[in-house]
C-alpha cells in the first residue's frame, strides 16, 4: 500500500472515530391503569380503577422514571404552604391517590389526589380529583412529580384530562429539595392553562386528536425543575400522560479507536521504510 492511500485510510479513520451523532429518544409515561402504545402514546381505557400509594414510580415507554405523590396546599395561608412532610395530610381529606381508566363521557383517563371523604364508588366518579376547593375551602388538592431521573435539557410534555367544559391546570417548578410551599416555586405558565375541549368531557388521549396541552424544558440539575407541582383551579382534573423528548449523543465504539491506532502505526512504518531507503541510496 502506498503512502498515500494509507494517509486517505487513517484519514477516512480518524473522522470515523471523532464523529458522533445525535438521536431523539421518545418517552411516554402513562399515570392509569390501561398504561398506552409505547410508540404513539395513544391511551386506552383498560385496566381497573384502583387506589395508587404516594412515592410510585411510573417507568417511561422507552426509559426513565418519575415519582407521583398527592398533596394539600394551604391557599388562605401566607405562601401557600404545603403538608410537611409530603405523605401527611389532613386525615379527612387527603390520603395517597387513584387512577382511572374511565371512558371519555365517565370523567375521563388518569391519576389524580384520593379525597377519602368522598368515598371510592369503584370507578371513583365521585372524587374531585385536582382540585382547589375541598370541603368547601380553598384548599389545594394537587401532585407533586419527582423529575430527578429525567435527563437536563428533555422537553416535558403535559396531557391533562378534564370532566368538566373549561377547566384549566397551573404548572410550578422548584429545585432538588423537596418543595414546602408554591410560594417557594416557580411558575412555568404564564396563565391558567385551559383544558376544554367541547362538551361535558375530553376524548381519550392523543389517539383521537387530543394534543399535549403544555411542554416545558427541564433545566440544569437543581436550578428550577427537579421537582413539578400541577395545580388546578377547578375540580375533577385528571394527569394523563407525560411525553419525555430527549436528544442523545452517541459516541464511536472502542474498535474504531483500534483500527485508528493501527492505521497510524502503519503509516509510521511506511514512513520509516520510505526513510531509510532513501538513506540507503544516498
């Protein structure tokens, strides 16, 4: 092989090994029963109604995870504060939460706080789910989400599902602490996001046109979203589904490394031999 073919070898190598590319990695999350299509996230309506404890992990369709828990907010309180710690609340009215697999004109798919005062009925139609108004006060029922396992710069899309025309959800953010008040977080909307969709009640999930109603970016580690609370100023809200996009780098196998090194010693020895032949003429 002559020098230069060699040189177009090492270099046809070395852009080999140096080059990466990037990947769009597609997550879904699927908070009810019936779980969704790990390649579309369309929902179905499977799967029995069932109570869900604080702190349950929900895997994504293609990697990830996140921790679910229910909590109280104060609203007449200065700072909103929340329960402390996050799994006590008021005996009465606040105790883990639910899901429900509900056809569209049965309140709708998803996970929401369980209100023990209102009882189960099994299909659990008779709970407020997110709601700002409990018991008759302004009281927050809301969920905190856990994002410490999802990857810093992925954009977090938001499916929320309503019983009633016109209901609308808030997003807060806060840091790697657990968060003790709104007060203590950071608004992500700019206004009450609205979740009509015509009638008395939403279609089931984005199968049947019904798009993510919010996305956001999750930031650096500890510096504003670690940790989401989706809060509702109406009552029976239900959280659907969570889409993860995360874009990934992949970097060349260690073989290429290989076959780079043994071009380069190659080309020293061709170097070499070159060398001393014209040494030998001289």
């Amino acid at each position: 092989m002559n020098l230069k073919l060699t040189a177009s070898v090492v270099f046809a190598g070395l852009i080999l090994c140096s080059s990466s590319h990037a990947s769009v990695v597609t997550s879904y999350f699927c908070f009810d029963p019936g779980g969704c299509n790990a390649t579309t996230g369309a929902l179905t309506t499977t799967g029995s109604a069932k109570p869900v404890s604080d702190g349950t992990s929900f895997s994504g369709s293609s990697g990830g995870t996140v921790y679910a828990y229910a909590d109280q907010a104060n609203l007449g309180a200065t700072g909103d504060p929340f329960a402390t710690p996050v799994t006590t609340y008021s005996s009465s009215t606040e105790n883990g939460m639910f899901e429900v697999s509900d056809s569209p004109n049965n309140r709708g798919v998803g996970i929401a706080p369980y209100n023990p005062s209102e009882g189960s009925s099994n299909s659990y139609s008779n709970q407020d789910g997110l709601t700002d108004s409990v018991g008759g006060t302004k009281t927050d029922n809301f969920l905190l989400l856990d994002l410490s396992n999802i990857a810093q710069g992925s954009t977090v899309s938001l499916l929320l599902q309503a019983g009633v025309s016109g209901d609308t959800f808030d997003v807060y953010a806060g840091g790697t602490s657990t968060p003790t008040s709104f007060g203590g977080m950071t608004k992500l909307d700019s206004s009450p996001i609205n979740v009509t969709e015509g009638g008395t009640s939403q279609p089931n999930g984005i199968s049947t046109g019904q798009g993510y109603q919010f996305s956001f970016t999750k930031t650096t580690a500890g510096t504003s979203n670690e940790w989401i609370a989706i809060s509702a100023d109406c009552h029976y809200l239900l959280l659907t589904e969570m889409k993860v996009t995360t874009s990934t780098s992949t970097v060349p196998e260690p073989r290429f490394y290989g076959l780079l090194m043994a071009g380069m010693i190659g080309l020293a020895g061709i170097y070499a031999r070159k060398r001393r032949a014209v040494e030998d003429q001289a």
